[in-house]
C-alpha cells in the first residue's frame, strides 16, 4: 500500500495538464473552486524551461499551490535542468510526459513515443529525481500503435519505478501516433480502465491516477472507492469548473463546504483587477471562465458577453460584474 503524503493525498483529484487551457489564469480560477485538487501546469519543454522567457512559461501564484510543472522532453541532462528550474521557481512536483501524440511531440521524440523507450524514460527520471527535491512523476498511456497493452504497460511501471518514480497517472487509452490526430486520440481509442485496476494489483506499492473520459466527480469517486489514489479530470473540468471542482472538496476529501460559480467570479475579480494593472487583457483571463454557469439559465448570456466584450479596448472587471447579473437575474427570476 502506498503512504499518504499531503501531496499524495491531494492528488487524489487533480485536474490534467492541458495544452493552450491550463495555464496560470486558468489554474487560478480552479483553485478559487478547490481548495484541494493538484493542479497541473501545460505541458513546457525542457529546452523552452532552459532557455525561454521563464517567467511567462514559469510564473505562478503563490495561492495556485499544490501544483505540478509538467515537462516535456527525452534529453536526461536537459530534463535534469529543467526540474532544477522548475523546483526553484516553487513547484510541488515535476512531472514527465509520456503520453502526449501531438506530431510536434513525436517529431521531439518525446510525449507518447517514450511508451516504446522505457529504459530511456527511466534514465530521464533518475536523472531529475537527482536534481529536484520535489517529487518527480510521469504521466502516461497504456501503449502506443501496436503496442499490447497488457505486456506493455506492466513492464514500463516495473522499469520507470526501478528508477525511483513512485507515482504515474495513466491515460486509459492507446495512443495512436500514426492515423489519428491528437483531437481523436483523446476520443477514439478505447478506455481500458479494468487493465489500470490491474496494474494497481499488481503494483500495490505504486500511487496510481486513472485518466480519460472521467465526467464527473461521482465517476472520480468510484475510482476512489475501487482502490485507486487519484483521479485525473480534464476536459469536463476545463468546461464546467463549477459542477467538477466547486463540489470536489466535499466530494472527494469530506471537508469544506460547495463554492458556488457566483462565489467564484467574485473572487476572481481582485484577480482580474491586478491582472489589468500589470498590463494583461481580460479575455486572457476570462476565457478559461466562460463555462462556470454551464447548463444553468444565463449560460448563453454570460459566455456571449464575456466572448464578445473581453477583447475589445479598456475591458476591465465592470463587464464580468454585468455578466455575472444577467446571470442572476434569470436565476432570481425562475
């Protein structure tokens, strides 16, 4: 069985690393909905860490925390770096990505190809477990093209945890480098959830997340409950913030109490405020906001206010306040 940690125990729910959606405005957001989850940063390359504009790619709020830096790379001593970076701006953890079927990714020799190069991932992870004090981890699928995901995958968590690694979250699914795009390869390919249930048996000593098609926090629970340690949610928390993460506290960890959708724009609004003062735009912001109110009445209203209203010249937080009462008009009027 494996021992809990505070970060262990928060990864118990997290939200996935998503490209273009997870990034710092996003992650703030959620954690004005979650107190708790393990949040993830969108997948950055070593080399963009060792030689980019850090604080950009790097740069997040002290109130974002538990969060994990997502890397992507298959160079050890340019990841062995990069974790280095990554712990001294703060990061709770450093994880790997091994699942991503992006032809970028593929031409990198990096993300899902790495399901092929176990010995190579290994090498990478001792290599960063070397350089961070902070938990190193990887995340990945349970094969790739032709791959037989029943001898696969057993064999990849048997060589990458010889190397130290203690924590995967699996994505349920093949991925499939070549005739898919990575569109479908989040769709397409079959859930294989039973062979992670496996994989746990076999491999008791390992914190082990499932990931793909979760859609709801009852789902996550029921992964909980059939003796997983985590659940990973991506898209249905990106696309209803509220419904998945503003319950999760309650749901998954039995304390705290729901934090409305309403409750979250007001406390985004301090937010947004020093986001303009710094010289940001409010679409940056908002749209990672816009699926807050979704399947309520003023749904539509809210996301075609903020969709139309946030780029236009000297937007500021008036227009999320003009939004968020539409809302609640409708609502006080139902």
């Amino acid at each position: 069985m494996t021992t809990d940690t505070p970060l262990k125990t928060a990864a118990r729910l997290s939200v996935a690393p998503m490209m273009d959606w997870t990034d710092r405005h996003c992650r703030y957001l959620h954690r004005q909905l979650s107190g708790r989850a393990l949040l993830y940063t969108e997948m950055v390359t070593a080399p963009a860490v060792i030689h980019g504009e850090r604080e950009r790619l790097l740069g997040f709020e002290a109130a974002e925390h538990p969060v994990a830096l997502q890397l992507g790379g298959s160079d050890p001593a340019e990841l062995r770096q990069a974790a280095r970076i990554g712990t001294e701006y703060g990061y709770d953890e450093i994880n790997l990505n091994c699942g991503c079927p992006s032809d970028r990714v593929q031409s990198g020799a990096f993300g899902a190809i790495l399901m092929t190069r176990p010995e190579l991932v290994a090498e990478c992870c001792a290599e960063m477990i070397a350089e961070s004090p902070v938990e190193v981890t990887v995340k990945c699928r349970i094969g790739v093209d032709e791959q037989e995901p029943e001898e696969v995958l057993p064999r990849f968590l048997e060589t990458v945890a010889a190397a130290g690694v203690t924590r995967f979250t699996i994505h349920a699914r093949k991925a499939w480098l070549q005739g898919l795009s990575p569109k479908e390869n989040r769709d397409i390919p079959p859930l294989d959830y039973d062979l992670v249930h496996r994989m746990k048996r076999d491999f008791p000593d390992l914190h082990l997340s499932v990931n793909g098609g979760i859609g709801s926090l009852e789902e996550a629970r029921g992964f909980l409950e059939a003796g997983l340690d985590g659940a990973m949610i991506g898209r249905a928390a990106y696309h209803q913030p509220a419904d998945i993460l503003g319950d999760a506290d309650r749901t998954i960890w039995g304390e705290g109490e729901t934090v409305a959708a309403e409750e979250a724009v007001a406390r985004m609004l301090p937010y947004i405020e020093r986001h303009l003062a710094q010289g940001g735009r409010l679409h940056q912001v908002t749209r990672h906001m816009l699926g807050l109110f979704a399947g309520r009445p003023g749904a539509r209203g809210w996301r075609r206010m903020l969709s139309e209203g946030a780029n236009r010249p000297g937007a500021g937080p008036e227009l999320v306040e003009a939004a968020l009462a539409q809302v609640t008009d409708l609502r006080a009027a139902a």
